[in-house]
C-alpha cells in the first residue's frame, strides 16, 4: 500500500521488466557467442579438411604420374632386336667405329643384369632405362644428340667400362675370334673341343661317352640306377679334363651343360651354356656359331 503510494511499486515493476529484458538479451548474447564459436569450430575444421583432401589428393597425383611414367616405359618396346654373326656382325661394329662425336659425346658402358643401373646411362637412356634392363647384360652405345641408343650383347662380355669419349669403344676381342684359342662343348656324354686360329679350326678332338639316361622298371633301383650314372659322367669328365690339359692353345673357352661345366676345374676363360647337340663335330661348329653371335637391340 505505502509502494503504491509513494510509487514504487510501478518502479519495481519496471525494474523486473528491465531485469526481465536483461536476461533475455544475455541468453542472446550468450546464444550468439556460442553460434559464432561453433562456427569458427566448424570453418577450421573444414579448413583441416581442406588441407587434407589437398595432401591426399597431391599423393595421389603423384602416385598417378609415377604409374603413368612406368606404364609409358613398361608398354615401349625395342625399335629392332636382331642376332648378328660373321660379316654381319663385323659390319655392325665398322659402323660403330665410324661413328665420330664431339668431345665426349659418345657413351661406351657395360650393364649388367642388376636392377641398378649407372648413372650415365639413365641420363643417356632417359624414359628407356627399362628396356636397358631388359637388354642386359651387355654394351650400351649412346650418342649425346639421342641418335644411337643401343645395347649389344657380344660373345665376350667386357670387364666394366663407363666412359664418355668422341667415339665408342668397340673392341674386336669382344666380338670376334682373334688369336689362337682352344673351344670345346661339354655334356654329360659328349666332348668336342676344336684349337683355332681365328675363325680357322685346327685341329679337332671329340668323344661321347655311355652314360645311362633312362631308369627302366626293371632291373637296377633307382638309387643304384643314379649311383652308376654319376659314376659314368664322373668317368667321363675325367677324360674332358685329361685332354683340355693336352690341348695346345692357352686360351680356353667352353661351353655346354651348367651342371658339367660347373664340374670341371679346367681354369678356362669363358664359361657359357649351350644347348648345341648332335654328334661332336656338329654340336662343335653349332656351339661356335651360336657363341660367336652378338644380339643388338636398337632402343
């Protein structure tokens, strides 16, 4: 009664209004600052995201571009792959010789079967280095205009070689019979060894040797059947041995049987495989052709 009259009950009315008012404009307030923190929230968590897709889509990129490259490089192929011997062959490397460059404009280096490859050959081979690999082991040939890209596989794989020069380095040890030689083909039954001058044979020495090669049924057991057989070829590379030490000629190469070969401890100077048969003077002159070949693959 006394707030009514002396008017302060309209005050306090006012005052819970205003205090009313207040409150809802801080709930306002509070309701915006949180709105505004949520997305601040919600912008740097797109932006994480962002930057997220990007390195992700970076990668693969990247990874796109490096299956495109080796795609590019996997489906090349040799411009021409060719076995050359004889007149043939020396022709190919009288080219070769021929070839004249600037100073250390032509490039000589042996690659072997390994997957690493020297360093100037992948700068010589750029975008190709694949069908190196495939190619080896042999000799690379490249020129530092890219007009020759080759790989030759000779007769005789060089010791390694890596050199930058004005021409290539074609050595006709490498490709050719030269000097004086002894060549023999080793099998498990069969020995054939000619001494050349050259491409001349001089002489010729040849054998083959009885050796079981099948197990019937019947008769010896399998034990016994291979006990007898090792002792055959035993027998027979004894015999190899004892005429290789006859021979004349110092230089030895031989080829033939891995597993013979690997038998023998003749000291020779090459060691080859071959799958040359026949009587032993046929499987000679094959095995001596077939060595004596170069395969050139021209990149």
């Amino acid at each position: 009664m006394l707030d009514e009259l002396l008017g302060r009950a309209e005050l306090k009315r006012q005052i819970e209004e205003l205090q009313e008012e207040k409150h809802h404009l801080e709930r306002r307030v509070e309701a915006e600052e949180e709105r505004r923190s949520d997305a601040a929230s919600a912008r740097q968590a797109a932006e994480e995201r962002v930057n997220r897709l990007e390195d992700r889509l970076t990668s693969l990129q990247d990874t796109v571009d490096r299956l495109q490259a080796q795609s590019t490089e996997t489906s090349q192929t040799v411009r021409s792959e060719t076995d050359l011997s004889g007149e043939a062959l020396e022709r190919f490397c009288d080219q070769l010789r021929s070839v004249q460059s600037g100073p250390e404009g032509a490039l000589t280096v042996t690659v072997t079967d390994e997957r690493a490859l020297p360093e100037s050959v992948t700068e010589a081979f750029d975008g190709v280095t694949e069908l190196v690999r495939r190619a080896a082991p042999g000799i690379a040939y490249a020129d530092d205009f890219g007009l020759i890209r080759a790989v030759v596989r000779p007769p005789i794989h060089p010791e390694q070689i890596d050199r930058w020069d004005s021409e290539f380095v074609v050595d006709r040890r490498w490709f050719e019979p030269t000097g004086s030689f002894a060549f023999g083909v080793v099998r498990s039954d069969l020995f054939a060894l000619g001494e050349y001058d050259e491409r001349t044979r001089q002489t010729f020495t040849g054998f083959e040797s009885d050796v079981k090669s099948d197990h019937s049924k019947g008769g010896y057991s399998q034990g016994r059947f291979e006990r007898i057989r090792d002792e055959q070829i035993a027998d027979h590379l004894d015999r190899v041995e004892e005429t290789l030490r006859d021979r004349n000629a110092e230089k030895l190469i031989l080829v033939g049987e891995q597993t013979v070969l690997d038998d023998l401890d003749v000291g020779a100077d090459v060691v080859q495989t071959t799958d040359a048969r026949g009587k032993p003077k046929d499987a000679l002159e094959q095995a001596f052709h077939d060595f004596w070949t170069a395969r050139v693959y021209v990149l």
